[in-house]
C-alpha cells in the first residue's frame, strides 16, 4: 500500500529525480520560466519553494542549505542577490503553473511554470486598474469645505443637469405594418 508518500517518483530512481529536479530549479532560478509537463512542474514546485523561502533570510547557513540542493553556484548567487530582494514581501506561492496543452508525441500535459514576481508577458493591465485611486463621500465633503474656507466660490450642482439628460423610451411596435 502507498499510505502516507506524498511525492511523486516521476518513474525514475531516487537519485535521478533529485538531479532532474536540481537542474529544472537552476533553470528556472536562471529563465524566471521553463516550459515542462505538469507532473514535473508540480514536482518542482514542491522542490523549489522551501528554496526561495530560505534565501528571504541572507545567512551563510542559508547559502550552504541551498547550495546542497542546487548544486550551483551561479544558481544560488542569482537566488540570493536578484529573486530574493524581488519575494521579500510575499509570504508564499512563489511559483505559478500555467497549462498549456498536450504534446504531440505523447499526449502528455504540458505547462510553463513562473515564478510569479518576474511575469513580464501578461497581467499589467490588472496592476493598473487596481491602482486606481478611489475617492469617497468623506473625502469629497472635506474638499469643498476646504474650498469654502479659503473664500472661493463653490457652485452646487443642481437638478438643471439631471433635467438635460434625454430620458430613454421604448418604442411600440406598430401593429398595423405588420398586418399588411
């Protein structure tokens, strides 16, 4: 029975998948995104975001834990000096899974994982619209009394402007065209 194993073998030996796994780390350190299939990727993500986590804290233990998984030098430089100042803030969920499709040999799913801080293709228009400022009614009263106070002139809006707006109607059908 497979009670309790959580990770998935991928269908290689114990020794293989952590060297298959140590270089889709670097190279996703190195690309901020690589293309692989989803059992990989997700594989992955539980294989690299403890990493990124440990390199938050900037500490030669840290360096040293790190490195015994990357097996790079390059690698762990990248991590610790670019990506980490980049997820300080985060609190988690450094990576993105996105789908896709199938390949074409095998039909296996395939995905792009990114780390989510580093997305350059797609997303900013959210970013701007949620940078909106909103104002409130608080906010305009305390404008105008401000106005007041400093002895300009305020003008009220009135009912004048409710009044030009053309107010919408349906239009019947005429019965008697269609009669004919």
């Amino acid at each position: 029975m497979r009670h309790g194993k959580t990770n998935n073998h991928l269908g290689r030996k114990a020794e293989h998948r952590r060297a298959m796994l140590a270089n889709m780390a670097n190279s996703l350190i190195e690309h901020k995104r690589i293309t692989t299939t989803l059992a990989k990727a997700k594989a992955l993500r539980k294989y690299v975001e403890p990493l990124l986590t440990k390199s938050k804290t900037d500490s030669t233990h840290n360096r040293r834990t790190v490195f015994s998984y990357l097996k790079n030098k390059e690698a762990v430089t990248e991590l610790f000096r670019a990506i980490a100042p980049e997820i300080a803030t985060r609190p988690g969920g450094y990576t993105r899974i996105i789908r896709t499709g199938y390949r074409q040999g095998d039909n296996a799913e395939m995905c792009m994982m990114e780390l989510v801080d580093f997305n350059t293709i797609y997303g900013k228009e959210v970013e701007q619209a949620t940078a909106k400022k909103r104002t409130r009614r608080g906010a305009a009263k305390k404008t105008d009394d401000v106005a007041l106070e400093g002895g300009t002139d305020v003008i009220e809006a009135t009912d004048v402007d409710a009044e030009a707006k053309p107010k919408k109607t349906r239009k019947k059908k005429d019965d008697s065209t269609s009669a004919e």
